[in-house]
C-alpha cells in the first residue's frame, strides 16, 4: 500500500453525509456496516435498495416514482432504472428559491458577478417562456457555443425545464470541430456569447459562427449573450437575436416537463481523436441521481458548501459541477485562463470567494508544482477542505506536493470516469485516509473490478477497468445510431454483457484505485504490458522536463518504448541529461520500462481538456492518418512528430 497522506479525524467522519447515509442504510438492512467496503458490496449487491435510498437521501423531486427500481437488471444494455418515474433535471437544480448564492461568477479580467437562486429561478423562467415561444420541446436539441458564464447554465437550465435535450462545445472550437459536433445534433436554437477571454486577450465567437451557420440548417434562432460587449453588433448573423429580446421578461413561473427517467437530457462528445466524436446521450434521471449520489456522498456537499471547478463547456466536468445546484451548493465559474493574470489566480479566488471544494486537473496541479507556486506561504485557504483532480491519473508526486505546499489538512481526491458514463467509477470519500497516488474507493453501486484477457478477475493484478452490473448513468447510446449498433461496439464488444471502460487499472490491498492509463495505449515491448502512466510518474520526477509524451513503436516484430519529452525553456536533451531519465524511470520501475528512444520536442498534443493523446502521436509516428485534428488543442503540434530521423 502506498503512503498516507492524510486521515480524516472522528469529527469530520461523523458529521460526513455519507456516514449518516450509511446508518440509515443499516436500519433499512436490519444490520450496521462495518467499514466502507462492507458498505460498497452491500450497495454493489443490494442495487435496488441502495439507489432507491438514494433517492430519498437526495430528496428528488418528481410527479412520480413507480413501484419499480430496477428492470432487466440482469441486461448491459437494456436494464431500466426506476420505469415509472416522471421527473425533471432542472426543478430538482432550482429547488431552492432563496436568496443564498447560486453562481459566482469570475474571469481573468476581474470581472465579478453573482447571482441567489431566487434570481436564477427568476432567469430560467423567463428563457423557458422564450424557448417555448420559439417552438422548442421536448426532445429538440438546443446547443451553445459558449465559456463558462452565468447565461450558460441558465441557457441550459432553461432547456431542461421545458424538456429539451442540451448539448454545448467550448467557444475554442474551429468551425471543423463546431460542424463535426452540431452537424450530428441538428441543434434547433443555437446560444454564443460575442466571444470568450483567455491569457489576456479577448476572442470573438460571433465571426466564427458566421462562417459556420450556413452549414448548420437545422438551426432556426441564434442567441447571442452579450460578454465582452454590451451590444454586440449582430449585424453578420441575418436573424440573431440577443439574449433579453428572446427571453420574456414577463414570465415568473416554470412549467416543468415531467420525463421519463430514460429520457434524454445532455448530449456530449467525446474527443474524437480517432474519426467523427460520438454523440453521447445522457438521462434526465441517470445525471440526476449518479451526480446526487457523488456530490452528497463522496464529495461531501452540504448547503453551506462553495464548490468551484475550473473547466470549460466542453468538458463532462461542467455538467457535473453545475448539478451540485440540486445539492443547494453554490458554484464558482470561470472563463479564462488559470494562468491568467498570474500564476496564483485560482487560489485568490478560493480565498476571496471561500471556496470549500476546489476542482482542478492533474495538469494544472503538476504545473503548479513545476512553476514553484506555494499557495500555503501565499493565500490563507482556510475554508478549503477538499479538492478534487481528474482528466488525468495524478502522480504520488502531486499528491505530495499538494500536502506539502498547498495544505496538509484536506481531502485530496482524484477521481475517474469520464464523459462516457458522465461521471466516475472511482471517487473521493470523506470518511476514508489518502494514500499517495491512489483513488481513494470505488463509488458506490458500481460494480468496478479489474479483468484480464480472459474474462477474469486478475485479483491483485493490472487489467482492464470493468463494470459488471448496470448502473442509471449508463448512456442512452449515441445520438442517431440505429440499433445502438456503435455503442454495443464501443463499451460491450470486449466482454459480453459488461461495460470495459478502456482504463488500464489495478485495485489496490485497502480498496483504492491506480490508474495506469488508457488501455489502448498500453505499452507492450516483449508482450510485458506497460501504462504509460508508469513512465510519466518517473519523467515528471526529472527537474529539466516539463512534460511528455511515450508510445509503443513497431519494431523488428516487437514493439519499443520511445519517451518524447518537452524540457523547461533554455535546455537542451543531451546524453547527461538522457542518462538521468533512464536511470530515473530504471531505478523505480523496470528495465522493461526503459525507452529506446528519448527526443526532445517543442509541443505535447493535447485533447481540449488537457488529455495526452497517446494514439495519435503513435499514428503520426507510424505514418498513419490521425482523423480528427480539430478534437485537438494545439493540432499543429503533430508535425513535430513526422518523419523524425531518429526513428527511422
């Protein structure tokens, strides 16, 4: 087991929600839980108690329940959750009409705004009213190209509330990868702002989207909310209409659309690094009780809580963030950079708006950490008590550092999913230690174990990440994809009738979790399977590397490890400095491990949520096609990776 880190102490145990929800859950079972994991198998085993416990526990709101918690629980696909329930995503998010603050809102610039969710209540009426006026209903797509602002999660709000189905991008998109995502979705309004900020400069989204609607016919009413501008001119979008002219502004209540539990209620894509992105369709109650389930349980949310995760629109970690607004939490967005206007940015925003919860990714922690910031000699922090990474495995590296230099008493939780399940198979959990590198458990009613090739359970062993009993954030399936054929394909073709995740994963002696990395970029050099997330642990280590990036090539009928490594600026790989990677990455791994090649680049290619994108380096590298470069942040930074001598 590796080192802890931190231990909660008897008081913060007790009042967690999740042990109170773990005696209630003992009064129901006639029997008390022992410890965490006698609780999880227990939720794993006994799903229809569990989830409809759940579902009081989170106190969700719908017109009706049903007799019924779980149908065909023995199909994946096809079990059905709560068959008889009539519910709607948004009434649960704006149960609360008080004055408490719903959203805070920041930018790079300064710019502060905020908004109780009697205001917020008051705002989703009034684009509902406009939306119904406009001819959306249940089951019409309604999209934005937008940055993470207050008008966002009412535009998104409001659509739920009348039944639509919302799907977003974020305003960094090219219009290859605008078309590639709403030419599938067919959205019918479209949302923008005039544009977005980041490091310091202001971009406009209104000419992007001029280029790009004429290849968007489904669309019928573009929304601009206005940003940067107060009157954006609209005058090269025939038909725009700003955002106070489509709302009414004399509506006052909400006529929540009452859905199916199933029924469809975000649309997100995934990276598409390899083709066109999949279109994945998400429930209305699927989101709902999954997210009450994380946010209550594993992250601890209470009423009294600040929850601020720095992420963009085109992320699943927004849709997440902004269901914690059903828990009565207040949210923190942000649109810039977290860079912007210094390094220590998002930190004078936990101080100055005393954020309790504080999400980031793995990226963004390692760059602290590399850029010598040491928020706990800068910023006081004292509200702060937990903060959640994903996006990438977290290195005990990271783990330590943030103990060492941002604060030793908090829950650091680092957690896996994704945007195909819209949430996480392993999580946080306030009543458990940290251990250096590890998420902390598996979440609750899911049904997470680690297979080999063969369909078994490796035991303490590496495998792929597996889930073997349904669970209600499972997708719908892909938008427009007749006979679920290419979802079946995607999550079932493995093993029959289970979910294979595509993680390369190990489950550790005390119930925790370590991602090695994607399963299709595993390693494989003499048929010894490798994470990359092993070599990246050793390479960080090393003080002249920034960050990197490693492949398996084909080679003489084997595969060889070749490591490509971005150094600080001003050095230069030399055989001193390649000798200390390798004996770095021998010393604490394998001689396996070891890469044949190390060269020196000048960019990583990265997904737009910070992802490594292992495979389309190795495609480049092999001379083969990559896809989808609009799913990239800096597509341009594949080239560096052609027809390099060194591999030849």
């Amino acid at each position: 087991m590796n080192a802890k880190l931190w231990q909660p102490g008897a008081e913060r145990v007790e009042r967690s929600n999740l042990q109170r929800f773990m005696q209630l859950a003992g009064e129901r079972a006639g029997r008390p839980f022992v410890d965490y994991d006698d609780f999880y198998r227990w939720s794993v085993e006994q799903p229809e108690a569990f989830w409809s416990l759940m579902w009081d526990f989170g106190g969700v709101r719908a017109s009706a329940r049903g007799d019924e918690v779980l149908v065909d629980g023995d199909r994946m696909p096809g079990a059905r959750w709560f068959p008889g329930a009539r519910l709607n995503y948004a009434e649960n998010l704006l149960r609360n009409r008080d004055d408490w603050p719903a959203l805070v809102f920041r930018n790079e610039a300064g710019r502060r705004d905020s908004l109780s969710f009697a205001g917020l209540y008051r705002r989703v009426a009034q684009l509902a009213a406009g939306l119904r006026r406009a001819g959306v209903g249940e089951g019409d797509v309604v999209a934005g190209f937008v940055p993470n602002v207050i008008d966002t999660v009412v535009a998104m709000l409001a659509t739920a509330s009348i039944g639509g189905v919302w799907t977003s991008c974020s305003p960094d998109f090219g219009s290859q990868g605008i078309l590639d995502r709403f030419g599938q979705t067919k959205p019918k309004v479209l949302f923008t702002t005039d544009g977005y900020l980041y490091n310091g400069k202001s971009f406009d989204s209104l000419e992007k989207l001029a280029a790009v609607l004429p290849q968007l016919p489904d669309i019928e009413r573009l929304v601009v909310m206005p940003y940067l501008q107060p009157e954006p001119d609209l005058s090269q979008l025939p038909g725009a209409v700003l955002l106070d002219d489509f709302a009414d502004s004399s509506a006052t209540d909400i006529e929540f659309a009452q859905l199916a539990f199933d029924s469809p209620l975000f649309i997100l894509y995934s990276s598409g690094t390899t083709g066109a992105p999949k279109c994945i369709v998400h429930s209305v109650g699927g989101a709902l009780l999954q997210h009450l389930k994380e946010h209550q349980l594993h992250t601890d949310l209470k009423r009294e809580d600040m929850l601020f995760y720095y992420t963009t629109c085109g992320w699943m970690m927004w849709n997440w963030m902004v269901s914690a607004l059903a828990t009565g939490s207040s949210l923190v967005l942000f649109d810039g950079s977290p860079f912007a206007p210094h390094a220590s940015v998002l930190w004078d925003i936990v101080d100055e708006e005393g954020v309790t919860v504080f999400g980031t990714s793995a990226k963004y922690i390692a760059a602290q950490e590399k850029a010598g910031i040491r928020p706990r000699l800068s910023h006081r922090l004292d509200t702060l008590r937990t903060i959640l990474s994903t996006g990438s495995a977290l290195t005990h590296e990271s783990f330590e550092y943030v103990y060492r230099e941002v604060k030793a008493d908090l829950c650091l939780s680092s957690i896996s999913g994704g945007t195909d399940i819209l949430s996480c198979f392993a999580l946080g959990n306030p009543i458990l230690p940290v251990h250096a590198g590890e998420l902390q458990c598996r979440g609750l009613g899911m049904a997470v174990e680690i297979w080999g090739d063969d369909g078994q359970p490796v035991g303490a062993g590496r495998g792929e990440l597996v889930c073997t009993r349904p669970f209600p954030a499972m997708p719908i399936g892909f938008w427009n994809d007749p006979g679920d054929r290419k979802f079946r394909e995607a999550y079932f073709s493995t093993f029959d009738n289970v979910w294979a995740h595509g993680d390369y994963a190990e489950l550790m002696p005390g119930g925790g979790v370590v991602i090695h990395g994607r399963s299709d970029a595993v390693l494989n050099p003499g048929g010894v399977r490798i994470g990359t997330a092993e070599i990246y642990r050793q390479v960080e280590k090393v003080e002249a590397v920034e960050e990197a990036v490693t492949i398996g090539q084909s080679w003489d009928d084997d595969v060889r490890v070749v490591l490509f490594v971005r150094l600080r600026e001003g050095t230069t790989l030399d055989e001193a400095l390649e000798q200390e990677i390798r004996q770095t990455i021998r010393r604490n791994t394998t001689p396996r491990h070891v890469p044949a090649k190390i060269i020196q680049v000048a960019d990583i290619p990265r997904t737009r949520t910070g992802k490594i994108v292992e495979l389309a380096v190795r495609n480049v590298v092999e001379g083969k096609p990559v896809k989808n470069r609009e799913a990239l942040a800096n597509p341009e930074a594949l080239e560096l990776y052609r027809d390099l001598p060194q591999l030849m």
